[in-house]
C-alpha cells in the first residue's frame, strides 16, 4: 500500500499502487474545504492531471480553477474544446490562439475555404462544443516515440508540432486525443470535458475571444473589455512575425540550427529600435505641434518589461531629434515611510498610488513646464524620508520630462496638468513567439525569467525568493498597471524573437538551484520544462544597449 499525504489538509492515507489522483481526491473531499471544484494536482510539488496514477510514496495537493496552475489546466483543456469543435463543423480549418485579451484569448480562425467569419459560423462552434462538454467527452492522453509523434502530427498537416519536436531533443512524447481528434499541449488536462461548466465564444475584431472564469471566481466568467489598443500592439507583434518569419519555437530552432542566429538577434534589435524612432519622432511633432505641445513623457509597464533600458534608449533618439529629455523619478516623491499605505497583512503597500504625494508631484511638474526652476526632493530610503538636498531642476527650451513609473499612465497621478502635454507610453514583453499554433507562452513567463536572471546577478534574491513574491507583483500590476494600459497614446513590446534561446542559457541553472521540496519548485519545474523547448544560444552578440542587458548585465548604460 502506498502512503500519500494530502497537503490540503496535511493528512495522510494508504491507498493501493496505481491509483489515481482522481480517487486519491475522492477519499479526501470531504475533509477539504474548496470554494470551486478541483481541475488538477500536484504531486511533490509537480503539476499532474487527475488522471495520473501513482506509484510510490507522494505528497499531494488539490487545486481547482482559480489558483495558477489549475487555472492553465482549465484553460488549455478548453482551447482542446474549442480545437475539436472546428475540425467538426469546418473540417480543415485553422486555429490559431495567439495572445490573451479581453480577461480572455483571442483565437485567429481562417476557414478552408478563406470566406470570412459570420455570427453564425461563431454558433455552430458554440453549440458543437456545449455538445462536447455535454457529452462529458474525456480527454485521452498516449506517450510515443518523438519519431512516432512526429509521424503523427506529420501526416496531419500539423508544420508547427513537427519543427518544435523535431528540434525539441525529447526521446518520448506524450500527445492527446479528444474522440477522433489528435493535440498536442506542454501541461496536463482535465480528466474530461464535463468539467468545464463556465466558457464563452465570441467574435472578436476579425477572429474569435475564447472567455474563460473569473481568476477569482471559478463560478462566473471574467468581465470582458474593450482594448483596441493592445489588439494593435498584439497585430503588431503578429506582424513582425511575418517579417521575421518565426511565428513559433520551431521556426527559431530551425533557424538557430541553420546558423542564423546572429541574424536573428540583429533583426530583433532593428526592429526595437525601429520601432523606438518612431516614438521619437512622434513626440518631436507633437512637441512643436502648438495643437499638441507634448512637455511631459509618462511611461509605465509591469515588471521586468525593460521600462528603464526603453526610457534611456527613447532618450537617445530624442536628442537625436534635437530635443533634450530630464528623467524625473516618482521615487523621490514617495510619502514618507510612517505614511504609507499598508496591506492586510501589516506590511507597506508601495505599489498604493496613495504612497506616491501626487499634490507635490503635480505642482512641481505644473511649475517646471511654466519654466520655473524648482528644487526637487530626493528619497532617502535608508531614513524612509524625502530630503531637500539643494537639487533644481529647470527646463530649457527644447527640453521635455519623462517620468518612468508604474503610476505614470494613472489619471491621479497626473490629473491637474493639461492631457495636451502629456505623451503616455505603454511597455510590456509581450511574447514574440508561440510554442506552437495551440500553446501560446504568457507574458508573464517571459517577465518571469527576466526577473529570476536579474535578481539572481544582481545578488537581491535567489530563484526561489524571486518565485515566491510574484504573484504579489503580479496582484499589483493588476491593480495599479495594466487597467490604465488603454490610456497609452503607444504601446511598446520589448520581447525579441530570439529571447527565450538566450534566457535558457541562463536560466537553467538558476532555477534548478530551487529545492524539490519547496513549494516554489512546481513553478521552476514549469519553467524549466517550457524553455527546454528552445535550442540555447550564447548572449554575446545581445549588443550593450539591448533591453536584455537590462536583466542579463553588460549593458552600457547605467542603472
């Protein structure tokens, strides 16, 4: 008899070999209080599907759709749902799910025979994928042979698989089969389709948004919004793809084994910088615009998305478009610490707009773009306290201000100074590239990676501790960044094509230092996995001005 031990509840109970977590679930449920219901497992700290059997000794923890990771097991599940439901009602069509949006994803649909998307068609898959989950269809999961595999996806037309597990360096592979209907996914699913009670379908811009649950609430779906602006930056993205011609991991290892890599990295970083003298210029015109006398810069972005490498580069072109740019930090202007917002917990709340003194702010910018010269304060974060150290601030003629923070795009911060003078910019590293037509990577991975390699050279935090804060700054850039992304007169996307190649070198083995039995180690397992996909290369063509040397070292600019 096999001892496991449910963390849920820290409890442990004998049950024979080969049972599965789903059973091991059953014996435990009415002893653990769950407000939704359960979707996935971990087993010593491991993501796993409930259909997973065990053989030995293991500590297990229940999750349902509102936590981490059983969220992407929901969710990938139903990207399945939706897959199967077009192969049935439009036999040889493509799907693409491409980025979320809209507190869901939004899926490129092109039909066989290239007509355009109707209500109706939006329906019929609506309707065949109720038939589905009504139907409780399960979800079949094989292992193979990589050649098998591949042979496979190959004979199904699927480009995108073969090349990422072509060049994937796996011997086995494990595929899944939905009825008649064969995927591939990098994580586990549900055990069926009957447990996804709470979805939408609806069309969205020129191709289809994929709702899922509320990240709070399992029992009611996530408020859609209207964000026309991150669709455009998301077509962007979508659009230097083609350029670059890699839309997925396969196409970049192909390439990286092709011995393009060089090239690779110089078109990304063209491409940025491309992108950054487009910025500038349009805040020169706006700047000598008497309509529109741009004076102040806002720029803001959730972590790690290389806001400050973007500001020093933006800097550069500025001048060169014979404008002089003065950074103004909102750092300085934090209240002082014995004023600071708290959380429930009792620790300082700094990412509360409220530990920001907006009215000095406010009146200091008012009286510099009057062309007074003002004395500004500096942040003592030893004391907790703002200083006046004899610092003033005066702008020229030709000068503009940016301020570089993540409150800038916030209309508090801001609101008594004329919108005509503000240039709002939005920076995020939004995924360049998919793993595959069905497996997009999340932004926040990306940010992620950055920031565990950042904090790792820098000596602040090892990969664990780096693990362990994020989703406390990923709380807070939902609340305080991204619902004022909209405000942006531009978005900027700092992910390269080639990024994830060059993290692997690093990341590796950093985030293998984390201990299997701690529970950060599920997340660095995940990641781990994810980049292991991607062919590692070297980072000394990354030129030392690129935003990855914000996070890698060796940049030439200072911090």
């Amino acid at each position: 008899m096999l001892q496991i031990r449910c963390k849920n509840n820290d409890t442990t109970k004998s049950f024979p070999e080969g049972t599965s977590l789903l059973d091991v679930y059953q014996a435990f449920a009415d002893e653990i209080e769950m407000p939704f219901p359960v979707v996935s497992a971990k087993v010593n700290n491991v993501s796993q599907g409930l259909k997973f059997r065990l053989f030995q000794n293991r500590d297990v923890e229940f999750f349902h759709a509102c936590s981490g990771s059983g969220r992407r097991v929901y969710v990938r599940s139903l990207c399945f749902v939706l897959y199967k439901a077009i192969c049935d009602v439009f036999a040889g069509s493509k799907l693409f799910i491409e980025h979320p949006i809209s507190n869901g994803y939004y899926c490129n649909f092109k039909k066989k025979n290239a007509e355009p998307l109707t209500e109706a068609d939006v329906e019929d898959i609506r309707q065949r994928m109720q038939e589905i989950i009504d139907q409780d269809m399960p979800f079949h999961r094989f292992e193979a042979t990589t050649e098998e595999a591949v042979r496979i996806f190959r004979e199904h037309g699927f480009q995108d698989k073969v090349k990422l597990l072509e060049t994937s360096g796996q011997i086995y592979t494990y595929y899944y089969m939905l009825g008649d209907t064969v995927d591939y996914y990098y994580g586990p699913l549900v055990p069926s389709a009957g447990y996804l009670r709470i979805w939408g379908l609806e069309r969205y811009q020129d191709g289809l948004l994929l709702r899922v649950p509320d990240k709070h609430d399992a029992n009611r779906l996530a408020p859609s919004m209207e964000q026309p602006k991150t669709y455009a930056m998301f077509a962007e993205k979508v659009h230097w793809d083609i350029i670059m011609r890699h839309s997925n991991a396969g196409d970049v290892n192909k390439a990286i084994l092709k011995g393009h890599a060089s090239e690779l990295i110089q078109v990304s970083e063209a491409l940025q910088e491309k992108k950054i003298v487009k910025i500038a210029e349009e805040i020169e015109q706006r700047f000598r615009d008497p309509a529109h006398p741009v004076r102040l810069i806002l720029i803001t972005g959730p972590s790690s998305s290389g806001k400050t490498t973007f500001c020093k580069r933006l800097s550069i072109q500025l001048l060169a478009c014979g404008l002089r740019p003065i950074s103004f930090s909102t750092d300085d202007y934090f209240v002082n610490r014995v004023d600071t917002p708290l959380l429930p917990d009792g620790t300082y709340d700094f990412d509360n707009i409220r530990s920001v003194d907006c009215a000095l702010l406010e009146d200091h910018l008012s009286r510099l773009m009057a062309g007074e010269r003002v004395e500004v304060p500096e942040y003592n974060f030893v004391t907790g306290k703002r200083e006046y150290n004899g610092k003033r601030l005066k702008l020229q003629e030709e000068s503009v201000l940016i301020i570089e923070g993540i409150h800038a795009l916030n209309p508090q911060l801001t609101e008594r100074i004329d919108d005509a003078l503000k240039f709002r910019i939005f920076v995020s590293a939004l995924t360049n590239i998919s793993l595959d037509d069905h497996n997009w990577i999340p932004t926040q991975d990306n940010r992620l990676l950055r920031r565990i390699i950042r904090d790792y050279n820098k000596g602040a935090f090892s990969a664990q501790e780096t693990i362990s804060h994020w989703k406390n700054v990923c709380d807070a850039e939902d609340r305080w960044i991204l619902p004022f992304q909209e405000n942006a007169d531009v978005m900027f996307n700092s992910a390269l094509n080639i990024e994830f190649a060059v993290l692997r070198t690093h990341a590796e083995i950093i985030l293998a230092s984390v201990p299997k039995n701690c529970k950060e180690y599920s997340e660095a397992h995940r990641l781990l996995k994810f980049i292991h996909y991607f062919i590692p290369i070297s980072d000394k063509e990354i030129p030392p001005t690129s935003i990855m040397r914000e996070f890698l070292g060796g940049s030439s600019f200072k911090y």
